[in-house]
C-alpha cells in the first residue's frame, strides 16, 4: 500500500510538470543574492501587517465563533479567518459609504478588531501546546508551505497585474484618498461589491502594496488547506491528491503572485459550500423535531364525549372516567424499586339500580301514584 500511495504521488506531480511546461504561467525563479537590510526590514513590517489583519478577522469572527465550531481544529481555523475577512470587510465598506474612510479610521478598525482577537489567540496557542495536531495535518500545512514559499517572495516584486492597477488596488487607493466609498461615473468597477478591495485597502493603510499580496497568497494557502480538509473528512487518504488537483492549475499558481481577487473568492465559496449542507440538515433535524417512537408520534383525534349528565351523578362518573383513562393508567405505573399505589375503584351505577336520593331535612320521596285506569 506505501508503494502503490507513493507511485500514485509520483504520477499525479508528472501530470501536474507536464501540464505546466504546456500551458503553464509559473513564476519567475528571482535570482540568488544577499538580501539589503531595508528589504529585511520591509518584509518584516509586512508579515506583521498581515499577523494584524488575520488577528482583526479572528476578533470580527467573534460574535458566529459558535457557528463555526464543526470539523477539526483546522477547519475551525480556516473558517473562521474566512468569516473574519468577510465581516471585517463589510464594516470598512460601512464606514467608507458613512464617509469615514481615511487611513486613521481604517487603522483603528482593524486595531479595536485585532484586540477582540487577541484572548481567542491565547486560547488556540494553550490548546496547540497541551495537544498538538495530528501527522496528517503537519504533512498538508509543510506541503502548503512548500508549494507557495515561492510566490510569498514575489510579493515584494512589483509585478501587481493589469485588474490590479486599473481597480483592484486602484480603486481602494482613491477611496482612502477621498475619504468615502462611491460611485464614480469614469468607472464601471466601482459598482463591484469590493469585499476584497476593502481589505486591500486595510493592508495600504497598515503597510504597503505588498499587503495586498501576500492577503490574496493567503486566501489561495486557506482553500487549499480548506479542500484538502474536506476531501480527508470524506476520504481519509484524498487529501493530497484534493491538494495537487487544485496546484495542478497553473492560473492558481499565477494568481498568487498578484493581487487580484479570485482566490478570495474561491475561499468564500469553499468555505460556503461546506457551510451549506450542514446548515440543510441542522433545518431538517429542527423541523423533524426529537425522534419518537411510531406509537407515540400519531396523534389521533378523541372521540367527542358525550355530555355530563345533571345532579350527583357527574361526581360519580367524572371519577370512573378519570381512574379508566390512559393517562391515569400512566400515572399508577410503578417506577423501579416502588410499589404502584392502589387506584380507587368507582364503578358507575346504573339509573335501574341507584338508590332515591335523599335531601337532608325532607322525608324520604313518596312513590309515584298510579293513575292508569283499570277495568
């Protein structure tokens, strides 16, 4: 089984070669050389930047933390740094549409929001060190790593794409500068929801362009970790193959080395593809309500009753019907190590053989006269 698992590894990497040589757009080896201390310094302030968004998305997914709990700690990760992203970009478009949207505003957003995140942090960290993950999720974070080490160097290359210049980047760049999020008549992008562009706009105002790209190299890392996680829920040995079919794509590769928005956009619909059939059948199970058995799920109508009759009577009868009905019955039902108590036995009379009723004070009723006439 490791030789036919390893050959079957070998063949999919030949597939995945060949189809690059062919029609792949791969990135651009940069050539060796020691790096300057300002490029040291510049690569540091922006993977510190992105530690503050992704803390700023965790503590804006906060409040739907306990909708996101489903799968393994990976997932939980995954989806919750997706919703983060979503949320936190939804409350920046709400303060550029308020005409708030300065570089001081955007900042202290995403400062009060990495501060919320900071106790799930500690929380994550303390459970990291008392159980640490499994192989298997070791294996598919270093092979991640691995795959897109590269394109995270060519984030400081300012190589950003033509969608980038013209509205990806552009546009929140404008926004910041004017103060407002709107429609502009010379162009037709600004009537895109932007969701990304606002968390671009966020990584400019903390840091710089590359923000921006590295933020859209961590959307393509989350869903291929998000799609491999799947696949290993349905198939345990899936998941490198789930990995490789999606880096297979050499427009996947391409996209991490710029800044553009579809790799976000193939988060947000992993992450609600996997949301929708468990939200389906926590419906189904609501609607459903708690299993029961057959006997005691049919509901059938009562017979009507007929009505009480008048006098001293009702007493007698409504005391037979309540000791001969059902839920009297279930009520005498002994529990375990008790003795069921006697029910009182009321047998309703016959009107034949009831007794005259006597009231107190008056002579007993006199029989009635005969009156028929006799021959």
């Amino acid at each position: 089984m490791p030789l036919r698992r390893a050959a079957l590894l070998i063949v999919a990497m030949l597939i995945v070669g060949a189809w690059g040589v062919r029609h792949g757009q791969w990135p651009v080896i940069p050539q060796p050389a020691m790096p300057r201390p300002e490029k040291v310094i510049e690569l540091l302030r922006a993977l510190a930047a992105l530690t503050v968004l992704n803390l700023a998305a965790v503590g804006a997914s906060a409040p739907v933390a306990r909708q996101l709990s489903t799968g393994g700690r990976l997932r939980r990760v995954v989806l919750r740094i997706a919703a983060g992203f979503a949320l936190l970009g939804t409350a920046l478009a709400a303060l550029g549409v308020a005409g708030l949207f300065r570089p001081p505003a955007v900042v202290g957003v995403v400062i009060v929001a990495a501060l919320a995140g900071l106790p799930s942090l500690r929380v994550a960290l303390r459970q990291l060190a008392g159980r640490p993950p499994p192989r298997a999720t070791v294996a598919l974070l270093a092979g991640v790593a691995a795959l897109l080490a590269l394109p995270a160097l060519h984030a400081f290359v300012p190589r950003y794409g033509w969608d980038a210049l013209t509205y990806h980047l552009a546009l929140p760049e404008w926004f910041l500068r004017t103060g407002r999020v709107g429609l502009d008549r010379s162009s037709v992008y600004t009537s895109f929801p932007l969701l990304t562009e606002m968390l671009y706009a966020a990584g400019l105002a903390l840091h710089g362009p590359p923000v921006a790209k590295l933020l859209h190299l961590e959307c393509g890392a989350l869903s291929l970790l998000l799609l491999a996680d799947l696949a290993r829920a349905h198939a345990p040995r899936a998941w490198p193959l789930a990995a490789l079919a999606v880096a297979a794509d050499p427009t996947f590769l391409w996209e991490t080395t710029i800044a553009y928005s579809d790799l976000s956009l193939l988060l947000f619909g992993t992450a609600t593809l996997e949301a929708l059939p468990r939200r389906s059948r926590q419906c189904r199970s609501r609607a459903a309500g708690p299993r029961r058995p057959l006997h005691r799920s049919l509901r059938l109508d009562p017979l009507p009753r007929p009505p009480a009759p008048r006098g001293p009577r009702r007493r007698v009868d409504a005391a037979a019907r309540d000791a001969a009905s059902p839920s009297a019955r279930h009520r005498a039902r002994p529990r375990r190590g008790r003795r069921a108590p006697a029910a009182p036995v009321v047998r309703a009379q016959h009107p034949r053989h009831r007794k005259p009723h006597r009231r107190r004070g008056l002579p007993p009723a006199l029989p009635a006269a005969d009156v028929s006439l006799q021959p």
